[in-house]
C-alpha cells in the first residue's frame, strides 16, 4: 500500500514537472499581463502562479484526463478575481506598474482581455468562468480592446488617482 | 479598422517582451501543493473519525434510553386494595 503511494506520487511528481517545463512560461505571462506588473519584476505574478500551480499539483491524481494547463489557467483567473478587488480596490495598494502593456487597463478589463484574446477562450466559456453575462463579456472585450489601441493621451497622476477611488 | 484586426493587433501588443521563468517555480508548486494535498488528507480523515464518533455515540444513547418503548403511565392511581 505504501509503496503504491510513494510510486504513485514519484509518477505525479515526473508529470508536473514536464507539465510545468512545458507551460509555465505561457502561464508566468498571462500572470504577468493580469497583474499589470513588469515582465522581469513580477512578484505577484510569480506568487499568484504558484499558488494555482500548487492547486493543479495537490488535484493531479483527479484530473481524469481533463487538461492541466486549462484548469491551471481557470484557478489563476478565478483567484485574481477574487483578490483584485482587495489588491486594486480603493486603497490602491498595487498600481499598476507603467512599464507594462496593460498598465491603462482595470483589472477586470486585463483578465477579460488576456482570458479572451492572448488566451482564445470563447466568450461563453469566459463569463461561465467568471460569472458574468455573455454580453459584458463582450462589452468588456471591445472596451479593453480600444482602451489598449488607444490609450488615453496625458496619463496624469491626479487624474487616475481620482479615477480609481470613484470606482 | 474592422473586429478581427483590432483583436490582432491588441494580441501582438500583449505577446511582447514574455517574462524569464525563476527556476525554482516547479519546486516551490510541488511544496505548496504537497502541503495542500497532506492537509486535505488530513481534514479527510478528521471528518470521517467525527462521523464513525458520532455513529458510536447514537448506537450507544439509543441501546441505553431505548427511545422507542413507551413510557410507563404516570396518570393512572395505581389499584390496590381488592
């Protein structure tokens, strides 16, 4: 009985870790955009990856042929969801760092815009993930989306400060 | 600019500059998800205990009160004297 655990948990071990070589560089990025923090300072990013990572790790042996790399993804989206709203919420305590290509952005408008477009998730399975409507989805997409192709001209410090605490 | 072109190009601005992987990411994953996975067990086991616990305990209550007989009357005088 032993022994079929600890052979069965050095298996696990060797798949994570092929998983993991091959994916994490995909899955740091998308980590990256989400946080809005620069590609070569991403802490949170770094940590948010771990966390899901270690989720898909201790769920492993139950994945019946479901593919890893989704549910990593689904478990990262749906924990910065649920911490964007303590991490970027009135106080502000993370902004968003400049030299990032999402910085403009809100974080619901990022984890819509990277789940959809850098990712390709389809817009249904976008808002069964996040619980939001199709149409949101869809608003949220195209607002992001100009938002990024055009930024907002003079990005005054006053003025996104104002910003984030009326939202 | 039509749809399909805005998307293109918002998902070139989003592929640049992709962040260096730590190299300590896996081992650090497999910690925490070990940890993770020692711990479910763990609450696993708990519950189970706190259940075959509370199965023995209503055996037992029951097998002692034995809730189903019925109570011996209390309202009738008892009858004596014939």
């Amino acid at each position: 009985m032993r022994e079929r655990q600890a052979s069965q948990g050095a298996r696990r071990a060797r798949e994570f870790e092929a998983f993991v070589a091959g994916a994490a560089g995909r899955l740091l990025h998308t980590a990256t955009l989400l946080t809005a923090e620069a590609p070569n300072a991403n802490p949170r990013a770094r940590r948010l990856l771990t966390l899901a990572l270690a989720r898909t790790y201790a769920s492993w042996d139950r994945l019946r042929g479901e593919d890893p790399y989704d549910r990593t993804r689904a478990y990262l989206a749906v924990r910065f969801a649920h911490r964007a709203w303590h991490q970027y919420g009135a106080l502000g305590r993370a902004r968003p760092h400049p030299g990032s290509t999402l910085a403009n952005l809100a974080p619901q408008e990022r984890l819509v815009l990277v789940l959809r477009l850098y990712e390709g998730v389809a817009e249904e399975q976008t808002a069964a993930l996040l619980g939001l409507p199709t149409e949101r989805v869809h608003a949220i997409c195209d607002r992001a989306t100009a938002t990024l192709l055009h930024p907002p001209r003079p990005p005054a410090p006053a003025v996104t400060g104002a910003k984030v605490a009326a939202s | 600019m039509s749809r399909v072109e805005r998307e293109a190009a918002a998902r070139r601005i989003m592929e640049q500059t992709p962040p260096r992987v730590p190299p300590d990411l896996c081992a650090d994953a497999v910690r925490l998800g070990d940890r993770l996975l020692r711990r479910r067990t763990l609450a696993l086991r708990l519950a189970w205990l706190l259940l075959w616990a509370a199965t023995v305990a209503f055996t037992v209550w029951a097998l002692t009160v034995r809730p189903w007989v019925e109570p011996p009357s209390e309202t009738t005088p008892p009858l004596t004297g014939w």
